[in-house]
C-alpha cells in the first residue's frame, strides 16, 4: 500500500506544491518534443517517397554534425563551413540515389530497409575515419546562436529557460512548419505522395523517380543538419547522437508513419512524457526512465491503435 501510495499519489501532490518545478520540467520537454518532431520528419520524408523506414536518418544527423565541426576545426570559417555542408549532404542524396535506391526499385519494402542498415554503418565508418570518434563542441557562437540563459519568475519560484532551447524550438518549428506547406501546397510534395503510393503508378504518369527521390533525400539531410546543430548546441557532437535519433521511432509510432501532424504530436508527448517520468517517478522506481519510457509508450499503441493518433488504418482483404 505504502508503494503504490509513493507511486501514485507523491509525484502529483509534487507537482501541486511546486508548480515551478513543474513548469521547468514542462518547458524542457517541451523544447525536446519539438526536436524529436523534426527528427521524426526526415524518417516522415523517406518513407513517404519509397515507403521504407529509413534507419539512416540517426547517423545523417551525426555525419551532417560532425562535418560541420569538422570543416571548421581545419579553419574552413563557420558561414562556408555551413554552406560546404550542405554540398556534402546533396551529393550524398545524389550517392544514395545513384547507388542505393535506383537499383532497387520495385524490389519489396524490407530490401530496401536492409539498404538502410547499410548505409549507416557505411557512415559511421566513414565519419570514424575522417572525422574521429571522440565528441565535438557544436561552433554555436560562430554560427551566431544565443548563449546564456534567463531566470523567469513565476509560480513563487524560478524557471530557468536556456537561449539556445528558445532558438532550438524557433528553428525547428519553422522547419516543421515549411515541409508541412512543401508537402501539401506544391507539385514537388503532391508527386512525393505519388511515388509513395506507387513506383509504377509515378513512372506511368511521368514523374522522376530519380528527381524526387535526390531532392527528398536531400530534404532529410538538410534536416539531419537542423537537428545535429540543435542536438549538438545542446550537449556534444559525438556518434551517441544517433541513439538519441531513433528516439523518432516511438514518436513515428504515435503520431503514425506518414503524417506531418503525427509527428508534431507524437514528438511533444514523448519529449513532455520523458521529462515528467524522469523527474517525478525517477526518484521512486530507479532513474534512467528517459531511455525507456518512450518505448514503453510506443509498445501501447502498438497494442491498441498501431496505425497511430494520425495513421490510416489499413485493411488488407484476401
């Protein structure tokens, strides 16, 4: 009785005693929510052009991060670094298309998703052979990103609100909102959608697969850069990045695999539902909860709504 007690009832009276402590844990879940969000949108992209999970998308935000710090620390200044960068992330779209995915066209779902896998070990290596293994500081004031942090008064205490989370959650809620109008208000997004339904059916009607997939490509990998930076400001450049990456997943199960909407949802419950466990029920079933909790989420729905909160539900007659 004394457990379930501490369980259910401690971490709540908490929250109403220290409504300040509450709006820290919140805000911090919040920022993190909406950087899930846009990871969760380079796997949306991918699988809305070939209808494959695209397992490389973690290691494509550590390899844009790291090519960024990289270039910089051999005196490249940030502002041409970041433009170098991005060349380096069209021509491996290009490589990928050329490479991975043009002969595999029309092969079933799970070839290409094994192409995936090896893609990022391909990356990995190649980002431990020219860039290293240990991590990186992110160039933040180079790339003229705030610093420092702003102490709020509210609730009767102080919440703390960092600069670079402030312009981490402005940033990706631009991008989020951009591929939102790219994917429904223009002829890019509406042959993207095409080619999702049907590499035939697209090829019949004159669309290029080679085009949509470069440019979708290239799409995902401009957000892998996004992300890295933001990911990067907040913590290190290192390949433990990539874990944190596929924390899409989950947030891809929620929301559903090809809704934009579901993965701004699902991405803010994870981030929010994380901060709280951690905070709250940490100190009573043992700490580590943000390493877990989300997949615990995930199986749930699996369990029960496995299309998601914005998923189609697909009935298969035979």
């Amino acid at each position: 009785m004394d457990l379930l007690f501490k369980i259910f009832v401690e971490p709540f009276a908490l929250m109403v005693s220290a409504p300040d402590l509450l709006a820290q844990t919140l805000w911090e879940g919040l920022v993190g929510g909406v950087l899930y969000a846009l990871i969760a949108l380079g796997f949306v992209l991918i699988f809305k052009a070939s209808g494959v999970f695209n397992f490389a998308q973690g290691i494509m935000v550590v390899f844009a991060a790291l090519t960024l710090v990289g270039l910089h620390e051999k005196g490249v200044p940030a502002v041409l670094a970041l433009l170098l960068t991005i060349a380096v992330m069209f021509v491996l779209a290009v490589a990928v298309e050329r490479v991975v995915l043009k002969p595999l066209v029309n092969q079933p779902d799970i070839i290409l998703f094994m192409a995936t896998f090896g893609l990022t070990y391909f990356l990995v290596g190649l980002g431990e052979l020219i860039f290293g293994g240990e991590p990186k500081v992110m160039i933040t004031r180079e790339l003229f990103l705030p610093q420092g942090a702003t102490d709020l008064q509210l609730f009767g205490g102080v919440v703390r609100i960092q600069h670079i989370d402030v312009a981490a959650a402005v940033v990706a809620s631009l991008m989020i909102a951009a591929l939102a109008v790219f994917f429904s208000k223009t002829r890019i997004g509406r042959a993207l959608r095409a080619v999702a339904d049907s590499h035939k059916a697209a090829l019949s009607v004159g669309i290029s697969l080679d085009q949509i997939w470069i440019i979708v490509w290239f799409t995902a990998g401009i957000v892998a850069l996004v992300t890295g930076i933001m990911w990067g400001a907040r913590s290190d450049v290192s390949f433990a990045l990539q874990i944190i990456a596929l924390k899409a997943l989950p947030v891809l199960i929620l929301g559903g695999f090809t809704s934009i909407p579901g993965a701004i949802v699902g991405g803010l419950i994870i981030g929010v539902g994380e901060k709280i466990g951690e905070f709250y029920w940490g100190p009573l079933i043992g700490g580590g909860i943000e390493t877990w909790l989300a997949y615990v989420i995930a199986l749930l729905f699996l369990l029960y709504r496995p299309q998601g909160l914005f998923g189609e539900k697909i009935i298969e007659r035979i």
